[in-house]
C-alpha cells in the first residue's frame, strides 16, 4: 500500500528510533562531541541494533484524518500491522476500516503516480510498503543527508525521562537535488534529542521551511510538520521501547487542497512469529 505519509519517509531517513545497547563515555568526552558527531553515533546504535531487532516484531497503527478547509474531518483511515524489521516482505496488516476517499492512499508505484482526476484510494500494492526502519542507514547515505544539513549543538536537555543531548540541524543553501526526495529533505529543519546513554532518538521536531514542489508538477507541499517521541524505558530491554509519531501535511493543487493529519504508533513488541495470511486482502 503506498501511502502519502511523509512521516514515514523523515523517519526512515534521520530518525533513528530503536535503542541498542548502552554506550559509556568520559563526561569530559561528551563535552566535546559536535552535534555532527552525535548524529554519527545515533546512526551507528541503529545498525548495531538492527540484527538484535530481528529476534523481534512489533505491532504498529497508523491513523489518517482528511481534514476541508473549516477543519472538519471528511475521511479517516486506521492500518493495524505487523512489522518485521528485516524482512522482504510487505507489512502484515492485521486489520484496515476506511470512511471516506482518503487521497493519495493505496496508490500505485510512485514512480508511476500522476496527479488524481478524483482524490481517493486504488488497489494497487507498492513495492516500498516492505518492513520499515530497516533502510535508514541507506536512506541516510542515498540522499546524503549527513552533508544536506547545518549542524549545530544545543544545551542538553530531558527526553523521555532521561539526559539528552540536542541537536538541531537546517538546510545548506544552493542544495544539489536530483529527485524529490532530495527536494524534500532539501528544505526540512528541525531538533534531535539523542539519548547521552546510548544515543538512541527520544524525540524529534522537523518542519518543511517553504513549499516542495514532490509529487507532480501542478502540486506542491505546502505544509509539513512532524514530531516523534519515544516512551521511558520500561524494564531491562531498553531495544523494545514504544514509540508515537505524528504529522500535518497539506498538498496544494491549483484549484483545491488536501488537508491531512497522521498518527503512527508502536503499541506492542513480541518474540518474531511466521508471517500469516493478511486477512485484510481477502
């Protein structure tokens, strides 16, 4: 299911929202560390913990509200699934309800997408909906994000009922982009809290600075804003932590607008079991 959830691409590329195993440094080390080196660890705990995650699996539900001009909500959409990081395979969806014509969901291969005559959903499946949090090392490194942004150290704070350092990051100017995501990740700015312990991502802000031109030529992106948190640890596996992320965007073509509010949350983790047949596609 392809979705336009620009939540999901932002995550997959700088988010780095799964904890690893603690890392320890001297106070006067820390001192030192740039905000550029901080992003640097924070990507390495990711892949570090990456093969620990695959003994894993967590439950996942995504929410949509599709919002007119006054502010009510005309559409809305719940996904629940499985998600298997690692795996190949698209999610397993557990269960779907749809109320209205949600816009740009369950489109076709977005390579392929054009601008929709009437704002609703297609059957089609994307290749891209596999099990997420898996490519943000590569997404980082595709669209070159670690050299895309101005980074800068802020004062530490408290995040998710531990120390943190923060960071905030901005677009260089006169960007060299190929591709819309680039466009995209071109004009975000926004903060990190990352975990002094083991420099996990505990919260997030990131907002588009002007309008991106992504999909087609005729739309634009008007408004993007997200935020991310992630839950206190909670026992002794501090891998298999809850996590809420949400976001506004608003799509503008030339004689109408499309207005949406998502909700994505980490509900359960489990020991990883065989995939199952989606009862939601039959």
């Amino acid at each position: 299911m392809r979705r336009f959830l620009l939540t999901t691409h932002f995550s997959l590329a700088i988010l780095i929202v799964i904890a690893s195993p603690a890392f320890s440094a001297a106070a006067e080390e820390e001192d030192k560390r740039t905000a550029l080196g901080i992003f640097d660890a924070a990507l390495a705990q990711f892949e570090n913990s990456r093969a620990a995650l695959r003994k894993w699996q967590y439950h996942q539900t995504l929410t949509t509200h599709q919002l007119d001009s006054a502010g009510k909500v005309v559409a809305r959409g719940t996904w629940r699934s499985i998600v298997r990081p690692g795996d190949p395979q698209p999610l397993e969806y557990t269960a779907k309800s749809m109320e209205g014509k949600l816009s740009f969901f369950e489109a076709g291969n977005e390579e392929e997408e054009t601008a929709p005559k009437t704002p609703g959903p297609s059957k089609a499946t994307s290749r891209s909906e596999n099990n997420q949090a898996e490519s943000a090392v590569e997404a980082v490194r595709k669209y070159d994000l670690r050299n895309r942004y101005v980074w800068q150290r802020l004062p530490d704070e408290n995040a998710a009922g531990e120390g943190a350092y923060v960071i905030a990051f901005e677009p260089k100017p006169k960007q060299s982009t190929r591709s819309r995501e680039e466009r995209f990740f071109g004009l975000l700015a926004g903060k990190l809290w990352v975990s002094r312990s083991d420099f996990s991502v505990l919260k997030a802000d990131a907002a588009l600075q002007s309008p991106c031109h992504l999909f087609w030529i005729i739309a634009q992106v008007t408004t993007f804003q997200m935020t991310y948190e992630l839950e206190p640890a909670r026992g002794v596996n501090r891998l298999l932590r809850l996590s809420r992320a949400t976001a506004k965007t608003v799509v503008t073509f030339p004689f109408y607008s499309v207005r949406q509010k998502h909700w994505q949350t980490i509900t359960k983790y489990e020991p990883r079991t065989p995939r199952r047949s989606d009862p939601t596609s039959r």
